[in-house]
C-alpha cells in the first residue's frame, strides 16, 4: 500500500513500491512471472551480466485517464525493442505473453501506486533483462532473468517542460558506428556518464554527441533524441545507425505528421542548428525537454526564449500527454489498458 504521497512534487527517483516481478528462462523456456517482494536479486559471482554486460532494460510509463482506467503507452514497441536488444547482445528475448503479463501482473499488485489523474505524475516501469549463466569465457548465457519494478515519478528535470542549456560533449563518444548504440543495453548509459558529468560541471543539464566518426553530425543527447523544428515548420530528427529509436520520437513524429507537418529523418550537420527555431530532447522519461541554446567551444546556437518553450514544442508536448491521460482521442491505438 502507497504511503501519503505529494503525487505533485514527485521527482524522477527510485522509490520501493510494494512489489516487483520476475520470469526466469531456464532449460530452453519462460517460466510464469512471479511477483516478488525482497529486492534484492541473489547472483552469481561469475554471472555474464557482471563480466561481460549481458545486460538490457527498457523504460514505459502508465497513466491513470480521464475516464478512471490505467492505461500502458505502447507497450509492445518496449517490447520489440528490448527484443532487439537481447539479439544484439546474443540474449534470449521475452516473449510477447511474458513481458506483457509481467507489466500487467506489476500493476496490478501495485496499483495504489499509480498517481492519480490530474497530478501530471505517471508510474514508470523498468524492465530488466540480465544473464544469470556463471562465465569466464566470453560466452553467452544459458539462463537469463527478466525483472520488472516500476515507482510513481514526476519529472524528469526538476523544472519540468522549461527550456534548458545544452553542450556539445567532444571529449568523449556516445556510441561508435555498428556497436550498439542502436539498442538499449545498459552499459551504454555507463559509458555515457562521465561525459555527462563534464557537462554538468561546466554548467549544462544536458549534453549533446555527434557521429563519432567525423563529429560532423548530430547523433544524440546523453539520454534522449534529438529533434528540432526548421524556420518553415518541419520537423526533422537524425537518422543515425548509431541512436537509440526512440518511441517517444516516433510517437511525435507521428503526431507532427497529423498536424501537416513535414517529417524529416535525416543527417543533420552539426551548422544546420542555426537554422532551427526551436530544439528539443525527447524520451520516455521527460517527453520533452525544450532545448533553449547548444553551445559548442566559442559558438552558442539559440533557439528561442530561455523562459518558455517554443510554441510548436509546447503543442507536440500537449497533444501527446493528452492521449496518454485520456483527454484526447488516441487515434493511433497507443494506450493498452492494463
């Protein structure tokens, strides 16, 4: 049962809800989810996730609606992505059945965890797919564990949907062309941070990397993809072997597209900022971050006012929370009731 929560200042931070679930592939197949409640998964000291980073996860929100349901944003694009990972990383993905009725069971076993309509806070679920095998030999595992936690969270910058400075990070590469920038494996978040970390120290809540190959084109941002808006209202997006494809940004995407926007998935050279009105970082954790300047040695790109959001980003952010809380139609089939 959820504590007396302030659903309206809630931060994007871990907090114990009442249970977690797991499904554990073994001999050759999925075992059914299991709701567990001590947090603390046992491992093996030899264990491929440890030593060799067979590790993958995924990041979804529920949203109680307007009409009293809880409903799932996409579920199952989380689920072919985390799919895709698991190939890359020579991992046994879940199915279909597992991973959607470990979300369900997670819900339901936590539901009063789950904000309430009209606070503007949703519950985040994390799945995690590790190897449990004991390895010292670069092999993959036989065995693996999904686990999949969730906790109410607010936003993810503690502003919320307000304009923030962005760096470009040369010092160090996100991801290189062919690794696995493309999929969600863990160890990308790690190889990222010390990046992002320079870049806060200089002052900028957000870093921006370029192809490591040439630093010529923009890839994306520490955590997020990149999206700008162009003078004539079109929107385009890196199209980069090297970033992560974001379901929020295909979601948006989508959107503009309904709206009579152009979409452009395309290479964006890194002088082409000057020439966007508006910039802005999207993912599953903070929708949309407005970009208010990308600064690069002596050169500072603007977009904007630094006190507000640019009036096309604030109508993406608008229209997609608004299917999400079920106070606009989701013509596109998004949210699954769980």
């Amino acid at each position: 049962m959820a504590p007396t929560i302030n659903w309206k200042e809630l931060g994007f931070t871990y907090m114990q809800t009442d249970c977690f679930v797991t499904a554990e592939f073994r001999n050759g197949t999925w075992g059914a989810p299991q709701v567990q409640t001590d947090v603390m998964v046992p491992l093996h000291i030899a264990a491929s996730c440890l030593h060799y980073g067979q590790a993958a996860f995924e990041g979804l929100k529920a949203f109680s609606r307007r009409d009293g349901s809880v409903a799932l944003f996409r579920p199952l694009e989380n689920q072919a992505r985390i799919a895709a990972t698991a190939r890359r990383l020579v991992m046994e993905p879940p199915t279909d059945a597992i991973f959607m009725e470990s979300i369900r069971l997670l819900i339901e076993r936590n539901r009063s965890w789950v904000p309430p309509y009209g606070t503007g806070a949703s519950l985040y679920v994390r799945p995690l797919l590790i190897g449990l095998t004991p390895r010292v030999g670069v092999k993959p595992a036989d065995d693996y564990l999904l686990a999949v936690l969730c906790m109410p969270v607010g936003p993810y910058y503690k502003d919320g949907f307000f304009p923030v400075r962005a760096f470009i990070q040369e010092q160090y590469d996100r991801a290189a062309p062919h690794g696995v920038g493309n999929v969600k494996a863990s160890g990308n978040y790690a190889a990222g941070m010390l990046g992002d970390i320079d870049g806060k120290n200089k002052g900028y809540p957000i870093c921006l990397y370029l192809d490591s190959a040439t630093h010529s084109y923009i890839d994306e941002f520490g955590t997020s993809n990149f999206l700008g808006i162009t003078a004539d209202d079109t929107y385009v997006t890196p199209d980069s072997s090297s970033v992560l494809p974001s379901i929020t940004n295909d979601s948006l995407q989508q959107i503009a597209g309904d709206f009579g926007m152009k979409v452009e998935r395309r290479r964006i050279q890194v002088g082409e900022l000057s020439e966007l009105k508006e910039v802005g970082a999207c993912g599953t954790a903070a929708v949309i971050t407005p970009v208010y300047s990308v600064t690069r040695g002596d050169t500072v790109y603007t977009f904007g006012s630094e006190k507000e959001a640019g009036a096309t980003l604030t109508r993406l952010f608008k229209e997609i929370q608004g299917i999400q809380y079920g106070e606009i139609e989701d013509r596109h089939g998004w949210m699954v009731t769980v």
